[in-house]
C-alpha cells in the first residue's frame, strides 16, 4: 500500500498510510490534539475524526473553540438528547435535531407534553449514554431500504425528509448502541466527550417550520466538553438574561407584543415611542447638519417599480403583496432605494449638482417567517433610517468616507463604538439565485470598495456570500447579551440599479454619464438599535436619550408649588421632567424612580424652597447634595448638548 499525502493547514506535509483514520492523524501530530479534536475539514469538507484518509488530502482540524467543532459537538449532543427522550417516552417521533447558535435542539412528536420537570429526568439519561461511552458509527442505505428502516422504526418524518432528498443523493445515518437517527453528519467519534450537557428550554415548533403543518414539541439544551465550562456558561446566561431586551423592554414598558396583532408586529409604548423619537431627532438633525435632503416617500408601489429594481425576481418571497390579480399587485416596500430614485430622476441633473444626499426615515416591510421572530429584532415592519447618495465617479470615495465618518459619530453617540466590528461583505460567485449574474462588475465594486476601506484605514474582515443580491456592501456586525451576532449598519455600493433606473447626469463634456448610488443607513434600524441599546444599558439609558431626564419629589404635599416651579424652568430648558406629586411617603417615591432608572432625582423641602436649591441624586454618580438651581439647570443642559455617556461603577 502507498503512502497518501496529507498537507496540513500551516502548509507542513504529513505522510500516513492509506486507510489510517484522521483520529490516528491527530494523535500523530500530538497525543494532546486527539484528544480535543472534534472534527476535521478535509478538501473543504467537514468531516468526523473516525474518516478514513484513502487519498492525498488537505486537512484542518478542529477543537471545541472552532465554529466547526461546535456544531458538530454540539449536533451530536442532539443525537444523545433524542436517544433518551425515545427511551423514556417510547412511541416518540423524531422531526429534526440541529446546532444552533449556542447549542442545539431536537423537534419531537409525542404523547406526552413535556413539561420542564422531564428535562432533569432526560438529562439524567443522556448522562447515562454519554458515560457509556457509546462508538458513534455512520452507515449508508440505497433509498429503499433507507426507507424500509425508517417505517420499521415508525418515523414517518424521516420516511419524509428521505422522500424529499433528490435522487442519487447519498442517504447517511449514524448509530450508537440501539439508536439509529438519518443524517448527513459528520459526528464525534463516541458519546463519551460530551460531559457538560444541560437541557435549557421548551417551545413548540410547526414540523418544517410551516403552520399547515403539525406543531412539536422542541428541547432546547447546550453541551461543553467539560463541566466546569458549562457552568460558566449558565452564569453569563443568567446574566444575558436579566438584560435581554425581550425581557427588560416589556418590564419597563418600551414596548409589547399583542397576538391579536401579529407576530413581528411590537407596539412601542409612551415610553418606548419617546425613545424612537429622540433617536431620529438626533439622527435626523445630523444628517441635515452633513448636506441631507430629506425625502417622504410611498409605503407601497405597484409590482412594476420592483421589477425595475429586480426585489420581484430576487425578493418575492419576502415582500407582503396586495391584491389578486398578477398584473395590478402592488406590494409593500422593503426598501425606499426606487422611490428616491425616482425624485432624482424626475428632472435633468448637471454634474455640478452631484452629490445629491438624500435621507429618510422610512417605515419597511419585510415577510420574515414567524419562527424567526423575536422582541423589536426580528420584525415584519420596522423603521430605518435610510438614505442614497447619487454621486460621480470621482466622488464616491470622499462620498464613502464621508459615510463612514457620520456612522462612527452616531456610533459614538449612542455608546456602542467599541462592541461593533465591520465587515467587508462580499458575493458568492457561485450563488446564481442569490446575486445578479455580472461577475466583472463584481469584481470592479468589489475591488474599488477594498481600495476606498483600506484608505480610510478601516480595520475590517472579509466575508464571502453576504453582499446583498446588487452589490457589496461594508456591515457593522455587533453581538446581543447572548453573543449572537447581527448586522446593525450597512453601506453598500451600487453598480447595478443606476443602471436599471436609467439614472444619469450631464457632464462636463456634456455627455449623458451614470452616477454611482450608496446606500446607507446611520443609526440601522431603530427597533433593532433600540433592542441593542435596551441591553448595553440595562434599561439605564444615559440623559441625553432618556425618556424622562429628570423626576421632581416634594418630601410633603406643601412643596409641591416649589416643585412645580422647578418643573416648569426645566421644561423651558428643554429637559424632559415629571413630578412625583402623590401623597405618598419619599421613601416610596425615591424607590420608585430608581426602579425605573431616571438619570437624576430631585428631592425637595422646606429647606430648598428657601434657599431656591434642588437636592441631587444621580442614578450614575450617586449623590450631589444640595446645588442652586439654575446651576443644576446648566449642568444638566451641559451633559445633554455633550451626548455625555457616564461609566457607571460595578454595582
Ligand atoms: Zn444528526
Ligand atoms: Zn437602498
């Protein structure tokens, strides 16, 4: 038998016998690494460590700390959970058992309801299976027989995820002990790495996440390779959870949700429309203060603007359409690009007038599905800040940077410059659905937008098949309390709907020439900004975007005058003020305005009516004593106009 050649990912070359096994590989490299290994990349595919190496190959292999080793850790968790939910609840049909985010889940179809008393009782289980150290092999069927095994074993799911794989595909399943589950894989080689396994939550879930299907019942869990690591885990999860936005967003009263309504569809509340409206104030004010127009365009349009723009051939799918009849459907927008497009081209443009900046807050609809939903993050109408800037050729790079800059300064502003990283996203060439057919445009965009990033000196990393299907576009990525990362900002640039629109200027040599269009947002999406800000904060906004900067508490009844008084030079001031007139004890009402988090209380009596002071405390800086009041007046506009943000102290 010759000897195959395996490349290593550091270029090293490693030559094993045919047939050796890449766990055999690992361990040759180092005893150390065979151990943690969890999974390998072999020629660009993932595969497990029990894969055979039968050909001179590339090879990478992953630990636990890898985004490949997780999923399939944690996928293989997923088998283990399914095993013991079938051996405790006979009669149970399995439906799918994925990685996700943080973990995995498997659906179940049973009998018995599951209530968070079983997950102990099943995790005990799963302990069981993990410390009997059960191989984890991998076997194929011709589809007949693959189906004959799943109606043996009564799963009329798999008998249907196998029904809907395409012919001559390879129909896979892997067993340990007396468990068989169909699957792609790949797997860990035993059960016996899976140490830290915890069961966290129960939900239902439409079978192929469809309503004219069934409803299952899915387990949610995570798994770590040691105990010790889980254990952390839950801790930063029981933290992430006293700041999810879902969470604290309702408890505050920013926002809710109403079946009646719909999913995806929150109400803000006063509290939380007043949030919103300090922020596209603030948003709005700079753009003006940067040479925006501002724009107010149709919610809706017939389906002839969206084949122009090709959202109807690419976006379909995820428009909300009105109307029966094909030929007159009109469709709410997902985007204002079109309609801006629109108010340029509806007059003759010199060169001279370029750039033309154009800004909206505009309301979108986008036709998520329902199980993506989540708190004011994953909507079906949301609000963004958008805007197009129409350029020329040799501007759009001072256009780009000009961008760039008012992103950061919003950044800044609301607190969240140091948790974001950008991203050059850029297209999948070999996504035909996905990106419109035109490779060496691409690939002029693509490199154009690379000179212009590294010019400003952005620090950012590269990502294939995340452009948006008209162009590349740089992403500013940021990650929940959950470390679940999302796109917040996006600038892109066109080469493609100038074109479409049949946009264009007159130049100086007064010839017709097309303008290039960035699309921009400044501060993203103001539900998902405001969820994100909701968790940076805790609830704790700093003055300049709080609802209420400031609450007024008479120690007695008779102070209210006094208070009153304050009230009102405040709000001329333009300080956003309340006064706690209720005849109830200071005590209470001190609590009170803690709970909700107010920047500053005021508390006055006899002794500050005299003296025409005010009695400080600060939600961040704790407490200020007595101050004159128009000093207190100064200083609090001072912190405002200054958009100061305060570090609070660890509590
Ligand atoms: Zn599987
Ligand atoms: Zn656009």
């Amino acid at each position: 038998m010759g000897n195959m050649k395996i490349t290593l990912k550091d270029g090293s070359v490693k030559e094993v016998e045919k047939g050796v096994s890449l766990f055999e590989v690992a361990k040759s490299i180092h005893p150390a690494l065979a151990k943690e290994a969890v999974a390998a990349e072999v020629n660009g595919e993932i595969v497990g460590m029990s894969y055979e190496v039968n050909t001179d190959i590339e090879l990478s292999i992953f630990k636990f700390d890898s985004e490949e080793g997780k999923k399939v850790f944690w996928h293989s968790a997923s088998h283990v959970l399914a095993q013991a939910v079938k051996k405790l609840f006979p009669g149970t049909k399995l439906g799918i058992g994925p990685a996700i985010d943080n973990g995995f889940y498997y659906d179940f179809d049973s009998e018995h309801q599951f209530t968070e008393n079983d997950l102990g009782k099943i995790e005990k289980e799963m302990t069981k299976i993990v410390q009997s150290n059960l191989e984890i092999e991998r076997f194929e069927l011709p589809r007949e027989e693959a189906i004959a095994l799943m109606k043996e074993k009564n799963e009329d799911y798999k008998v249907e995820l196998i029904n809907d794989l395409p012919e001559g595909e390879v129909i896979s399943f892997y067993k340990q002990g007396d468990f068989v589950d169909l699957c792609a894989g790949p797997h860990l080689p035993s059960t016996k790495p899976l140490k830290g396994m915890k069961l966290l939550s129960l939900a239902g879930a439409y079978w192929k996440g469809s309503e004219k299907n069934k409803m299952l019942q899915r387990i949610y869990g995570t798994a770590f390779p040691k105990k010790k690591a889980l254990d952390e885990y839950l801790v930063m999860l029981e933290e992430a959870k006293k700041r999810d936005h879902n969470k604290i967003g309702r408890e505050q009263e920013i926002f809710t949700t109403v079946d009646t309504i719909g999913q995806g569809l929150p109400l803000l509340m006063p509290k939380g429309a007043k949030l919103m409206q300090i922020l596209q104030r603030f948003v709005e004010d700079e753009e003006e203060r940067r040479g925006y127009e501002l724009t107010k365009t149709p919610y809706m349009a017939k389906k002839d603007l969206y084949e122009i723009s090709g959202h109807w051939q690419h976006y379909r799918d995820g428009m909300f359409l009105l109307g029966e009849e094909e030929n007159e459907m009109m469709a709410l927008r997902p985007m204002t690009c079109p309609f801006q497009f629109m108010i340029y081209k509806s007059k003759l443009r010199s060169y001279r007038e370029l750039p033309v900046r154009y800004a909206e807050t505009s309301t979108l609809f986008r036709n998520e599905s329902s199980g993506e939903m989540h708190g004011l993050i994953r909507v079906r109408q949301f609000t963004l800040s958008e805007g197009h800037i129409i350029c020329r050729p040799d501007q759009l790079a001072d256009e780009f940077k000009r961008t760039v800059d008012l992103i950061n300064y919003v950044m800044s502003a609301i607190g969240i410059k140091d948790d974001i990283y950008y991203r050059f996203s850029k297209w999948d060439p070999n996504n035909k659905e996905k990106y419109i057919d035109n490779p060496p445009a691409w690939e002029s965009a693509q490199s154009k937008m690379k000179v212009i990033l590294d010019d400003i000196g952005l620090d950012y990393v590269e990502a294939d098949g995340e452009a948006a299907f008209y162009g590349p576009k740089l992403d500013l990525q940021i990650k929940n309390v959950y470390g679940k990362e999302d796109t917040i900002i996006t600038i892109q640039i066109d080469f493609s709907l100038p074109e479409k629109f049949d946009m264009s200027y007159v130049d100086k040599e007064s010839n017709k020439a097309t303008p290039y269009v960035i699309h921009r947002t400044s501060i993203g999406c103001y539900e998902r900004t405001l969820a994100i800000l909701i968790e940076k904060f805790a609830g704790a906004f700093p003055l300049w975007m709080s609802p209420t900067q400031v609450k007024v508490l008479p120690i007695a009844e008779k102070f209210n005058d006094y208070g009153q008084e304050i009230v009102d030079k405040m709000l001329r001031a333009g300080i956003r003020v309340e006064m706690d007139e209720r005849y109830e004890k200071i005590g209470l009402k001190i609590r009170e305005a803690r709970l909700e988090k107010t920047p500053y209380m005021i508390i006055v009596g006899e002794n500050e009516e005299n003296n025409q002071t005010v009695n400080v405390r600060s939600r961040d800086r704790g407490e200020l004593g007595e101050i004159k009041l128009d000093d207190c007046i100064a200083e609090l506009r001072d912190e405002i106009d200054n958009l100061t943000i305060i570090k609070k102290e660890e509590e």
